[in-house]
C-alpha cells in the first residue's frame, strides 16, 4: 500500500529554511523570505499557463511530464551573474514565466509550482538542492532541480528528477525514470541539501541562504546552519515590533 501525506511530510525532519539574496528597491539591505514562499500555485497565470498549454492530464504521471516538457521547451538557461548581476537571485514563478529565463532553482520552482496548480498533491512535489557530478572522475557541483513521487510499473511510488536543464530527461514517463534515491539521469544527482515545497521544508537543522550561489560550479554548499535561520528572523521580528512600537 502507497504510503499517505503524513508519512511522507514527516519521513524527514522538518526545518525552516530562508533565503536572504533579494533586497528591497532602492536598498542594500537583504530581506528575508521563507523559502516555502516562493512556490506559488495560487497564481492566476500558472492557471492560464495550465489551460492555454493543457498540462493537466488525466494522471498525475501525465501531468508531471507534460509541465516537466514545457519548462523545458519553454524556459532559456541564463545564470544569475547573467540575469540579475546577483550570484543567486532566486525568482517568484511569475517572474520567470515573464522574463523567459532562469537559472537551476528558478526553472525547479516553476515546475512545482506549476505540478500543485494543477491538482498534484504538494506532498508528491518537492524542490530539491545537492550535488550533482557528471561521471566519477568529474567534479561535484551545486544543483537545484524538481523531484516528484511518482506511480511507478509495480504499482508503488517512489521519487524521481523532474530536471529541466542538467540532465532533462522529459522524454521518459514518470513511471520508468531513475529513482532520486539511486542518483536519478546515469547517477549524477548526489547528496541532498535541502528540500522544500509550498507546505514544508526538510533539513537536519535550520538554514540561511544568503547570495552566494547553488550552482553546477560550486564545490561546497554555502548556506548558514545550526540557528541563522532563527538568529535571522528574531532579528526581523524585533524590526517589526521596533515599528509597531514608534
């Protein structure tokens, strides 16, 4: 028997994860956003992307691979040094669906997003971040990709890479793609980061990512643990109530 949301949602542990690489307009002081913020299902343009392109399948299966072959198409490859003169600027969906482009982590949230708009369950669609490595001999680099708990042949389910730019692989239904769990696309995908979807966020301890990037390049993760994420948002608190106060 499948395992249920609650299963799934509790298997690892849950953490707060924020993001600190924007800036409100006309300052240098960064903001910070919980990462869970950024997939966005409650948009009308994912719905209009939805019904103008026909994603919403019969399956979830099908669904998951018709959004998986549209990001693809759809989305150019421009990294964040390019797009934003940001080492890792992280957009909202409807920023990149606007723009047309985006970088590793931009392309997996607009595939979530867009996989939960749709009607898949939120606890079968996660944004991932980890290593990936081309072949043994290859250097490990930082990645962000899409990862979806699929229906597989022998009626289980088990999570695969829904990637869209290292090694897309949108040719291959859900049922029979690589397992994530045995490295995905020929074994690139290597050790986790962190995960997250619009519900939760899983990670052995608190994280703080700052500007720096996740990136096919980087050689070591550069997120702040063990209490920034909480350090950071007493400090946004404390912000607000100083205001609330005067």
């Amino acid at each position: 028997m499948n395992k249920s949301a609650i299963f799934w949602n509790n298997k690892w542990r849950q953490s707060p994860i924020t993001y600190t690489g924007r800036a409100l307009h006309g300052s240098n002081e960064r903001i910070v956003c919980d990462v869970k913020c950024f997939i966005t299902p409650n948009d009308t343009i994912l719905t209009e992307i939805i019904n103008d392109y026909h994603l919403e399948k019969s399956t979830y299966n099908e669904t998951a691979q018709a959004i998986q072959k549209f990001v693809v198409k759809f989305l150019d490859y421009v990294g964040d040094d390019d797009a934003s003169e940001c080492p890792e600027f992280w957009l909202f969906p409807f920023e990149t669906l606007q723009s047309g482009v985006g970088d590793c982590e931009d392309g997996a949230i607009l595939i979530a997003s867009l996989m939960i708009k749709a009607g898949i369950p939120a606890y079968r669609v996660k944004v991932a971040a980890g290593y990936v490595q081309a072949s043994p001999t290859a250097p490990q680099g930082g990645h962000a990709y899409c990862v979806y708990l699929a229906d597989r042949n022998d009626g289980t389910q088990d999570w695969v890479v829904m990637d869209w730019c290292y090694y897309e692989d949108s040719n291959i239904a859900p049922k029979d793609k690589p397992l994530a769990r045995r490295g995905g696309y020929r074994g690139c995908y290597k050790d986790l980061w962190f995960t997250f979807n619009n519900e939760f966020s899983w990670n052995q301890t608190d994280l703080e990512i700052d500007a720096r990037r996740i990136s096919r390049n980087q050689a070591d993760f550069t997120g702040q643990s063990t209490g920034a994420t909480s350090q950071t948002i007493v400090k946004v608190m404390d912000k607000i109530r100083a205001k609330v106060k005067n």
